[in-house]
C-alpha cells in the first residue's frame, strides 16, 4: 500500500522511580504514544539525539537538576517540548518550570486525565513549531528558486543569441556545400546535419528553461494522471532494456478515476524527472516500480481527503535522511553531469498543482517518491 503509517508522537519519559516510570508508560502508550524511558541526565541526552517531540522530566534526577537537562534537551531537539514532574506545587516549581522553557508542569502523581491533557497540549505545540519550520524552509526554496528562475532566464536568453547566429551560418555553409560537385558533398553535409541537429536540441533545452524561469498562466485541463505515467514508462522504456532496468507499471484495477485538473505537459515533466532520478539510482539489471492510484478520501480530512498518488520506487540506495530535504533544494546534486535542478522544477510545478512530494524509503529498499495530487472534483 503507498499510505505511509503515520508515526506515533514520540515521548521521552525521565525520572528515577521505575513504578512510576511505568506506570505513566502504560497510560501513554495505550493513548497511542511511543514511548522511551530514562532514569538519569545521562541516560535521557544518550535518548534525546534520536529525537522525541515531548519529554516529561523529574525535577530531581540522581545525576542532576531536571531544569538544567530540560534546557539542554531544547538544545537537541529544538521543535520538541519539555514538561516538567515535579512532587510539590509551589510556586517556585512553576517558575523553575518556566525558567528552563518546559511548556508545563506536573505534580506527582499525575491523574491519567490530567496527563494526557497536558501532554496533548504540548504535542500542540510541537506540531506548531513543525508547521512554522515547514513555512520557514518553504519560503527559503520559493527564495532560491526565484534567483535561480531569473538567472537561468539571463543565461537562456545570452546563450540562445550565438547559439542562433551559428545556425544561421551553418546554414549558409550548408548552401555552400550543396554548390560543390556530387561527390564532395556527402562527407561534408553528413557532419552539417549533425551539427544542426545538436543546435536545435540545445535551443530546445533552453526553451525549457525559459519556460521554467517565466511560468507562463496556468490553464488547468483534466488530465488522467495514470495516462500520463504510461506515456512516460513507454518513452522511458528503451533507455531502460538498454540498462536492463525492469520498468514496472502498476496500476490498480477499479481504483477509481485518476483525474486531476492540471497540465500535461508539466505533469509529463514531474514524472519523467522522477523515473529517470529512479532510473539512475538503480544498477544495471535492477527494478523501477510505477503505481498510480486514486486514494480513497480520508475521513479526517473531508472532501479533500481525496487525491490521486503516485509512487516511483526504485532498486538504488535510497536517500539517506539527512539528505531528504535538501534533495529539493535547487543546484542540490550527488551527479557528476547533474544540474540539481530536476526536483526542484518537480517540486515547483507540484506546488502549483496543488499537490505534494516527498521521499521515504521504498518497502524492498531503495528510494520511493511519493507524488500525491488533489483528484479532479
Ligand atoms: N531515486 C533516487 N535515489 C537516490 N537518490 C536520489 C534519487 N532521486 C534523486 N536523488 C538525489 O537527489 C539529488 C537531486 O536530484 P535532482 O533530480 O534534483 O538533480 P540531479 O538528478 O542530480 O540532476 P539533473 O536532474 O539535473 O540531471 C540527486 O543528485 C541524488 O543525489
Ligand atoms: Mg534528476
């Protein structure tokens, strides 16, 4: 299935009482929350570089104050939240509390209500801090891509000059040539219309990029998106038996309509970007799996629940997770002959679709791109 599971909010539980650890373990993982338990400073930093989105940590700890490990905790996981336990509430308890950046304090023994509540409540906060990071790095790519968009509109725009003055003299050696007795010609022109060829191939490319730089209206149509991805597996496919890739289509039967309002040409360009990134992580003789699918609509989300997804998953290493957001950073490339510009086109053209991308690893190993578009209403 391509529906990732969605991860359980992670809870960092310090404190020194192992029946007490316990027993607010049992209630947390039962509300659903994965939960990992230290009984020192120590023990809880060793945890903390794993990550956690809320740690509950004693005020009194055997190797130190629980105020100070909250504040290094921050340090470590800067969109996770701290609450502290504490066995009296006094005042000084909530100011310490405040002091070390916990969102909230406890009192020992906590009720299960009063725990859950709390701990839901600085869960809030940290899905908070998550979507402003989101925006942030959202807005920094909007940033790069408008400089790289005006950039690469410059350099098009120089290069297509001379590219152009050289067709235009190739041309009139081209006459030249066909002048010359019968015999003389062949050898000459056969190289004359390579050259050509090439020219128009490259003004072709830069025509792309201008395309790129200044987007032109979006006109949305409906265009099927699993015929989109068919039409590219096919293109796609003699570079594949050539590498000995097994290019597989799959496409459910009776999985609904698979129309998205868009353009063709653009969302032709998402997919043959992704597929030949897959393609190009996967060794010769190895596998690139395409499936499209209309999702079924989600309850919590209504009417907007419903989209049409497509995975591309490949036989290469993978992404590493340190490299998953910066891969659509534009100019990002681990290629020797790679722009970096391939994802970041993806991901501007995805946005404008309405729609999302994101990377994880592929059930078999390898990477899967999971491309996910709103279905046509
Ligand atoms: N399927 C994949 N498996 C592993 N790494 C990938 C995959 N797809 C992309 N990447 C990584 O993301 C980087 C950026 O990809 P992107 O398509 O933006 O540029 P590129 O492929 O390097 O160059 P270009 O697309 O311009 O030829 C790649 O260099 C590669 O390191
Ligand atoms: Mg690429």
């Amino acid at each position: 299935m391509i529906e990732p599971a969605p991860r359980r909010p992670r809870i960092l539980l310090v404190d020194d009482n192992r029946p007490l650890v316990e027993n607010l373990a049992e209630i947390l993982v039962e509300a659903g929350y994965s939960v990992r338990s230290a009984g020192s400073c120590a023990d809880a930093l060793a945890l903390a570089v794993d990550g956690f989105d809320v740690a509950l940590v004693d005020l009194k700890l055997p190797d130190g104050d629980g105020t100070a490990l909250a504040q290094r905790l921050k340090d470590l996981s800067p969109t996770g939240e701290v609450v502290l336990l504490t066995g009296f509430a006094t005042l000084e308890s909530a100011m310490a509390a405040v002091r070390a950046g916990a969102c909230a304090y406890l009192v020992k023994p906590c009720a299960t209500q009063e725990l859950l509540v709390t701990v839901e409540q600085a869960m809030r906060q940290v899905r908070l801090h998550g979507d402003k990071q989101a925006l942030a790095h959202k807005a920094q790519m909007a940033e790069k891509l408008a400089a790289v968009g005006t950039m690469t509109a410059g350099l098009s725009h120089e290069i297509r000059n001379p590219l152009n003055a050289a067709l235009l003299q190739l041309t009139v050696l081209e006459r030249r040539v066909q002048r010359l007795v019968g015999e003389l010609q062949g050898p000459l022109l056969e190289p004359l219309v390579l050259v050509k060829d090439e020219i128009r191939r490259l003004d072709h490319i830069l025509e792309d990029f201008l395309q790129f730089a200044r987007p032109r209206e979006f006109v949305p149509h409906p265009v099927d998106l699993c015929q989109v991805v068919s039409r590219v597996l096919d293109l796609l496919a003699g570079e594949a038996e050539r590498r000995s890739i097994r290019l597989e289509r799959e496409f459910p039967p009776g999985s609904g309509d698979t129309r998205v309002a868009g353009e063709e040409e653009r969302l032709r360009q998402v997919l043959v970007n992704l597929t030949l990134n897959a393609m190009e992580a996967t060794p010769d003789g190895g596998r690139v799996r395409v499936r499209c699918v209309a999702e079924a609509p989600d309850p919590a989300l209504g009417e907007r629940g419903t989209s049409v997804a497509v995975a591309i998953d490949d036989s290469g290493p993978g992404v590493p997770p340190a490299m998953r957001d910066r891969i659509f950073e534009p100019f990002f490339t681990t290629k020797a002959k790679g722009s970096g510009l391939g994802l970041s086109i993806v991901h501007a053209i995805v946005s404008q679709h309405g729609g999302t991308v994101s990377v994880e690893p592929a059930p078999g190993g390898g990477a899967r791109f999971l491309l996910r578009l709103p279905r046509l209403e």
